[in-house]
C-alpha cells in the first residue's frame, strides 16, 4: 500500500473539515485491496455529535458499506493520532493497521498518553505507523489554531 497516497487522500479531507469550521482531521479507510471504502473529515459541530471525529465517521462509513462492523484487514489513515474514544473504535472495528500523520502528546491514546492499544483489555492491536507527512498535517493544526485565536 501506499501509505503516502492515502495520507494525502485524508489531508485532503481534513483541509474540508478546516474548510467547514470543523478542527481539520481526515480519515480513510482502506480495504486489503487497496480500494478506498470511505473518505471523512471531523464532524461533531456540523452534526451536534460529539463522537462525530473522522476516524469514527469512517468507521461507521465503512461498516455501512460492506454490511460488516468488523473490518478486518482494512487500513485506516488519519491526519492526527487517534484519541481514546477512537482507538477504542479501532480496536472493536478489528482494523488491521492504523497510520497516522501528526503526533498529538495532549489528545492521543496509540504512542501518546494511555497507549491504548497496549493495555491488557484491549481485545485487537492493530498494526500501527505514525510520522506519515507528519509535517504537513501539523502544520494545518497549527495554522488552523493560530487563524482561530485571532477571531
């Protein structure tokens, strides 16, 4: 797989999220065979729904579309490190690799803070790669943050 293509696949979703007011995360899920089952951005202002973050969007994207809340075998690429609630969602999905861009040392759960996937009751550990055009992705965070405060 190329983990640089779908990266930029889900940067560019996380650019509409910016777009939308929405803090700029993009997600993709993709199958074993490298197809794109689902492409999002965050959501939980646009949708009043707090868990609406793009990784758990495209869960449930993909879910819905393969008739299957196990996902077993598909990757998922997300612009920032999963927080807990969605590498709980990973977990239970069966997701077979996460790749992830940005660190986040306040907000992630998968290198950072409670290494989620290192706990004893976590049921699925799924492959995990972080640094993917890290850069790029940081430097949307921060611009959007920055372009925030001064509103």
């Amino acid at each position: 797989m190329d983990d640089m293509h779908y990266m930029r696949l889900a940067l560019a979703e996380a650019k509409a999220a910016a777009e939308r007011g929405e803090v700029p995360v993009g997600a993709v899920l993709v199958n074993a065979a490298g197809e794109v089952v689902a492409r999002t951005g965050n959501a939980p202002i646009s949708i009043c729904d707090p868990t609406a973050h793009a990784e758990v969007l495209a869960l449930r994207d993909g879910a819905y579309k393969t008739g299957n809340y196990r996902l077993g075998g598909m990757s998922l690429y997300v612009t920032l490190e999963p927080c807990t609630m969605c590498a709980g969602a990973i977990s239970n999905a069966r997701i077979a690799r996460v790749v992830y861009a940005a660190p986040d040392p306040k907000g992630g759960a998968v290198e950072s803070g409670v290494r989620f996937f290192e706990q004893p009751s976590c049921h699925h550990r799924p492959e995990v790669l972080g640094g993917v055009l890290a850069e790029e992705s940081s430097r949307m965070l921060k611009d959007f943050f920055r372009e925030r405060r001064r509103k």
